[in-house]
C-alpha cells in the first residue's frame, strides 16, 4: 500500500485533496458567476445608456444629481423611479477599462435616464438595480424637491421621509384592482354649514375649492372629512387626509369604511407595521387606491390624480416632524395644492393663526357655521378667575372652586366628567401682575425671562432689561404661578370614593369610555372619547397653560382647550365646561364666546404690528458658540434680514433624552434668530442652505442645526 493510501485512511489527511476537487468541480460547472458590480468592460444600453442618480447621502454639499452608465443587462430594470446600488465615491483616477472603479456602495434612487452625460470624465456603472418597482414618480420628486428648498434641506432627507423602506414580501404581492368611483355622497351633517353643501357638490363636480373649516363642536367630524373625501372620490379623483395621531385615523378609516365599504382607501399610520403599511402605500403608488388616511407621513403619499388634500387640527405638534429639514404637514400639503391645482380644506375646532392668514390673503375661503348652530353644538363654558380662588375655602383646602364641585357632581349624575391636566414641564412666561399682558422685550418683542429668579432678559435677543414697566397699565410687578395639577386629580378621587378613576396619559392613552358615570383625568390632547359626550368637563390650571414661554401660548392654550369642550355634549343636553384661568385673559374670553377665528384674527393683526411669525419669516439656528460664530459670519443672508440672539439653549437635564434641538449632555449651545420680511422667506432659505453646503464642503468643523419656521421660538 502506497503512502499516499495510507494518508488517505486518516480522516483528517485527505481535506486539501478533497476541497481543491471541489473547488475545481465548480469551476469547472455552468453555473452563472455574481456578476462584477464595476461592470468593467460590459457592453452598455443601446439607448438611452446613462442614468442620473439620487444618491441617499443626505449632505448638503452633494444636494445633486450624478451619472453613471447604464449595463445592458440592467437595461429593463432601470426605469425612472427605481432604487438602485451604486459606488460612491472613488477617485478619477480609478479608471479601469473605461469604468470608473472603487468607493462604497450606496442607496439611490434613478431619476432619469439620458443619451449622454453632462460629465466629460469616466463614469461609474450601476452596481444592481435593487427593485424592478418604480417608487419615485415625477410628481413625487418635484413636490420633494420643493419641500427641501423651502426648508433649506437635502432633497435626500426628504425622500427619506417621502418613500417607506422597502419590504419584499409586501413588493412582491400584486395590488387589487381599482374599483369604479363611487356615487357623490349625501350633505349629511354637512348641512349645519352654511356653505357645507356648495363645497360637497363643487368636489363631486370636479373643482379645486380651499377651505379654512371651522368644525362645530361634537363627533361629527370623521364623517364630515369622510364625505368630502367621497365627493372628491365620485369626481374620479384621489383624496389625501392627515391627522394628528393614530387614534384620529382610526376614526376617520371607521367614517370612511361606513360610508363607502371596505377596499376603498389605505390607512397609513405607524401602527399598521412595516409590511402592511408599505403593502398600503404601493396600492396608492400603483393606484389601486385613491383614498389615503395617514398621519404624518402620510402628506407625500403618491395618489394617483390627487383631488383634494386635507388636514385636521394642524395646531398640533405632530404634524411638524422632527426630522431634517423639519417640514409641517400644513406647508406640505399647501405646496400640493398649489402644484396639483387641488382642492384643499384645512379643519379644526380651533383656528391657528396660520389658518386665519390663509383666509386673509385670500388664498382659502372660510368655512363655518352660524351662530344658531353653535349655541346648539357647543355646551356652556363658565370661568372661575383668581378672585374667586382666593376667596374660594373649598379652593383653598382641595385647589379646586366650589363652582367645579357642583359641576363634578352634577355631571356624574348622567355620564362621565373629563378633568383636563396640564402635564408636567409647563413653565410659565412672564406677565403683568395686574392685567395679565405678556411681558415683552423693547427691542424685538420677544417673550422676557428670569432664568435666575431675578434678572430680566429677552429669550430671543438676550438683551437684559432692567427697567420693565406694563405697557398696558404701566404696572412694573410680574407674575408666574401654576397650580399644582397632580395634587388637584389627587383631590377629586378622594372627593367622589365611589366613582371610579380613569387616566389618560403619555404613558397609557385611551381611545374611548362608556357612558357611565367615571372621573377621566386626563392630560392634553390624550383625552379619550365618551360615548354620548362627556356630562361635564373641568379645564384646570389654565394659567399653566397660557403662561407658557412661547409665542404661541394663548393659540396652543385655546386649541386644548376647544379640542376637550369639543367633546362634551352640547347645551342643551346639559353640558358644562368649568375653566380654571383668569376671565379676562384673550383666550378665557374666545373659549367663552367659542369664538377661536376672532382669536385667530386679533392674533395675526398683533404679530404683523410686531413683526412675528407667520407674517414674517424665521429660522432658528443652533450650535455651538464658536461654530455659530463662523455660520454667520460666512452666510450672506438677505439685506432685510434681523439677527436676534444669541441666547443659551437649555441644556439636557440628567436622567432625561435629549429632545431635539437641546444641546448634547455637558456641551454650552446658543441659539440665533433670523427674521426676514414677507417674500424673503425663499431668500432666506436659500443662504442658510448655501452656506451650510460650503462649510460642509469644507469639513469646516461642527456643523449647526438650521431650522426654518420652527415652531417654537419662545
């Protein structure tokens, strides 16, 4: 016997031997080799052989196109629209058979193909094409492209925001087919408007209407929304709705699945999942469905022959994202409208100022109810001032007037009683002591501060003030005082022992309660829906709420206040709200009067006199001092425009996340403030962007945060 047989009957001895006749097997085999993603030497398109690429990188300086050839064997699968793997960022000297080469792969999105490239030098192929899917319509790419000019973003940062991560089972599943428009709906409840019907009838027909819809209190709205998107619907149009929140979608998708049936419209929320959502979004990318219901993200679903875009309480947080560029679902769906020649209806029980500019300009119609319909929708608001509360025992001892006891307990003789809780953080701003007018700066108007109890100076410009007098009344004493909430809800479950306690928070939010008598303690905007309305309800610590250091105080205060009385059965079924602030205060006096488009209105008259947002334009920017420095000192902003700052940004306290916009754990920010007149916004946003893009191009240090129109500015 050979030595070499002798190895072989050792288990381990024959391994070399053995793995080198497989590999030479495979080699051998016709098996198809991975194909080289530098495509060197291929043979490209016959037409059409370059393809212009977004890629995902999501800088400012590389906010642009780039070239790369088109395989022939990628030829069917690289359409417009399509994402794709491309190499980024190799040398032009890393030329290999007419093939750039090198750098690492990256995500992109195909935008055009072209017969020839703008770029004289080698250009990169397309590693792969990652899905035969057209994501990206034109329509969508112009309206992202709008999107991050307006807001001084990457157009990369949009799309991250615009088109949802690829799912491939979702891909691979056909869409069903489209269903033939529905019949034009009923008026229904739309009836109560005085130009309800016309507007109805002008989507069925066809038009393109705006809207500033001023909704009468109650449940009515899903069903309301859900008619103007069927009318829009029966016209062979598609209809995009966004909401504040998933619990808001799930009501509209019940109005609408009532009204129309089941197949009709997608519902796209974070809750659905990844699968389910993007299976929902590729139906309307596909045009399968013409009906969208979302929140947020929602405002660049792709409808298909887009008729109407709406957006209920746009008041609220949620609509404006955290993500760079920021964008706000009102603006968004604004430049929609605008672009796609479509209707728009902007809805709410309250008013924001935005919404009254809007119908100022002439832009928006409005939409409201008469008084008479009013006074049967809404229930009966009393006030109770801090006279009373000081005079007040029960006050005194619970924190609670007598006034809300009696309510409480008359309420829960037919139904539950909402108590509405400010959460906490709320800080008070400065105000007057005796007339309650808030405390601002001589200089730019901006909010006064006492950060160390003592000193007085301006939020926005960091000017000190030493000698602040009421312009008002003259008066030179301030004010800051909240009530304790927690105490207070403390206080009314031991009042009322049999009657159980329900709560509504950041931690657990219901959706609904049963009529029966409860106590629903209840943070703002959190509040959940009573079958049949609520019998009563208290709004407490109102001057925690309008006493809040932001520009927007008494518009934010209102809007929670209208959205929990909004809930509550009307007067003549015996509803009450109590409120817990000062009678004299402008928004008491609205949510008395339930008149929040005359707030609306003295609101904006009072900012365009000082120059405020939204009748002007503002960035904010954030960074580090030295880095904030160099910012500004590079930008060449427009000649109208107004530095105010820099004041510190309130860093992260220990324990807590960082919020966004705080300064990181142990770092000194500052914040400035740029304010341009109306029709510099575009001009504005436009050096911001200029200027980031160049430091970033010159990896000039840290960089700052931009942000334009945010949406506290203190």
């Amino acid at each position: 016997m050979s030595s070499d047989n002798e190895r072989s009957e050792d288990p381990g001895s024959g391994a070399p031997e053995q793995l080198a006749l497989i590999r030479e097997t495979v080699r051998k085999a016709k098996v198809p080799r991975a194909k080289p993603r530098t495509w060197r030497g291929a043979a490209l398109a016959e037409e059409l052989p370059v393809a212009r690429v977004l890629v995902n990188k999501g800088v400012l300086h590389l906010d642009q196109y780039f070239d790369y050839a088109v395989p022939e064997e990628l030829d069917a699968d690289a359409q417009p629209g399509v994402r794709v793997r491309v190499r980024f960022g190799a040398g032009a000297r890393n030329v290999r058979g007419g093939r750039r080469e090198g750098g690492g792969l990256i995500d992109g999105f195909l935008v055009e193909r072209r017969a020839e490239s703008d770029y004289t030098g080698a250009l990169a192929a397309l590693a792969y094409v990652v899905s035969p899917e057209p994501v990206l319509g034109p329509e969508l790419l112009a309206l992202s492209r709008a999107v991050a000019d307006r807001y001084a973003g990457s157009l990369a940062d949009v799309l991250q925001l615009a088109v949802p991560p690829r799912n491939g089972r979702a891909e691979a599943k056909p869409s069903p087919e489209p269903l033939p428009p529905p019949p034009a709906p009923s008026a229904g409840s739309w009836e109560r408007y005085a130009q309800g019907p016309a507007f109805l009838r002008a989507l069925a027909e066809g038009g393109a209407p705006r809207a500033v819809w001023t909704a009468l209190p109650g449940p009515h709205w899903p069903e309301e929304i859900a008619r103007a998107m069927a009318a829009t619907l029966a016209s062979g149009r598609g209809a995009l709705v966004v909401v504040p929140d998933g619990r808001g979608a799930g009501r509209v998708d019940a109005a609408l699945t009532a009204l129309l049936g089941r197949g009709r419209h997608a519902l796209l929320t974070a809750d659905s999942g990844p699968e389910k959502r993007y299976r929902e979004w590729l139906a309307v990318r596909r045009g399968s469905v013409r009906a969208v219901v979302g929140t947020r993200a929602a405002m660049f679903a792709p409808v298909t022959d887009l008729g109407l875009v709406a957006v209920w309480d746009d008041g609220d947080s949620s609509h404006s994202d955290d993500n760079a560029p920021f964008p706000h679902v009102r603006e968004v769906l604004e430049l929609r409208a605008a672009h796609g020649r479509c209707a728009f209806l902007l809805g709410g029980t309250n008013c924001t100022v935005e919404a009254a500019q809007l119908v100022e300009s002439g832009w928006a119609l409005p939409l409201r109810a008469d008084r008479e319909q009013l006074r049967t929708a809404a229930p009966l608001v009393r006030t109770v001032g801090d006279g009373e509360l000081a005079r007040d025992g029960a006050a005194r001892t619970a924190r609670l007037p007598s006034l809300a006891w009696q309510t409480v307990r008359d309420g829960l003789r037919s139904g539950p009683v909402l108590v509405q809780v400010p959460r906490r953080g709320y800080a008070p701003r400065l105000a007057c002591e005796r007339c309650r007018e808030p405390a601002r700066c001589r200089h730019c108007a901006g909010p006064l501060q006492a950060p160390d109890q003592r000193d007085l100076d301006c939020a926005w410009c960091g000017r000190a003030e030493t000698a602040w007098h009421c312009v008002a009344c003259g008066s030179n004493r301030l004010r800051a005082q909240i009530v304790g909430a927690r105490r207070t809800a403390e206080e009314l479950g031991r009042a009322f022992p049999a009657v159980p306690v329900r709560t509504s928070g950041r931690d657990h939010i219901l959706d609904s309660v049963p009529d029966v008598p409860a106590l629903v303690v209840s943070t703002p905007g959190a509040e959940p829906v009573a079958e049949g309305g609520y019998a009563a309800a208290l709004l407490l610590d109102g001057w925690a709420m309008v006493g809040r250091p932001d520009l927007r105080a008494g518009e934010e205060a209102l809007r929670r206040w209208t959205a929990a009385a909004s809930l509550v059965r009307g007067r003549p079924e015996g509803g009450t709200v109590v409120v817990v602030a000062e009678p004299t205060l402008r928004a008491v006096q609205a949510l008395v009067r339930w008149d929040p488009v005359g707030h609306a209105r003295r609101e904006l008259a009072e900012r365009a006199e000082l120059g405020f947002p939204p009748v002007s334009r503002m960035a904010s920017v954030t960074g580090s001092p030295e880095a904030l420095a160099a910012f500004l000192a590079a930008a060449e902003l427009p000649p109208q425009a107004e530095v105010l700052g820099p004041v510190p940004v309130p860093g992260t306290e220990s324990g807590r996340p960082r919020r966004p916009g705080d300064a990181p754990p142990g770092e000194s920010w500052e914040r400035v403030l740029l304010r341009v007149p109306p029709g510099s916004g575009a001009a504005l946003a436009a050096a911001l962007k200029a200027a980031q893009a160049a430091r970033m191009s010159r990896g000039s240090g840290e960089q700052v945060r931009i942000r334009v129109d945010p949406p506290d500015i203190g």
